[in-house]
C-alpha cells in the first residue's frame, strides 16, 4: 500500500502525485490538511522519515511564529503544533511499505520502489 500526504495547492504535491501515477502507482491520497495526523501518527512518520520534528516543519509559514515556535521549542511542542496546524507538515511525504519519504525533490520518492 503506498498513501501522498498531499496538498493539492502545493506544485511539489502535485508533482509527486503525477510522478508516482506515471509509474502505474495509484496511491491512496490522504488530504492532510482536511484530516490532521494524529500525534501518534506524526510520530510514526518522524520514525520513517528519520527526521527530528524541526526537520518536518515548514518555520517560514506564518503560523509557526504566530503560535511563538522557535529554536528553543520542545519537540512535543513541535509535534503538537504539527498535529493542531497541519500546514506546518512539509510536504509531500510518500509512504510505502513502512518506509517514507519527503518529495522534495519529487524524484527522491522513486527511492522506496
């Protein structure tokens, strides 16, 4: 089972999307943003990702400084902020068998087939 934590206003998103449906992949695309991760969730992609929840996070958003995030932040904080304001997710993460990984570039995702 392969799932796109995809935003459909994000290029590289759509890009990831339309590479992997190239490969003859049709992934099940999960709408992040209409249907937060829960923590765990989060967690579990930290995991697959093998990132630190400050390397998930989009800082430049607006969000991230409304809500006082910052260097010093606690990483339940981050994943907290992460799971209340999912615009925070970077993007698009790929899910394949257990493993995932960041879509940026695009390209990168061909890595878990």
């Amino acid at each position: 089972m392969t799932t796109i934590y995809h935003n459909p206003r994000c290029s590289k998103s759509r890009q990831t999307l339309a590479l992997l449906e190239e490969k003859g992949l049709q992934p099940e695309v999960r709408l992040y943003l209409q249907i937060p991760p829960s923590i765990e969730e989060i967690e579990t992609l930290l995991t697959q990702l093998a990132l630190t929840p400050i390397e998930l996070m989009r800082t430049k958003e607006s969000v991230y400084k409304e809500l006082g995030l910052n260097k010093d932040s606690s990483d339940e904080e981050r994943i907290q902020a992460m799971h209340n304001n999912p615009i925070l997710i970077e993007r698009p993460i790929v899910i394949h068998n257990d493993k995932a990984k960041l879509g940026r570039p695009p390209e990168q995702v061909l890595e878990l087939f």
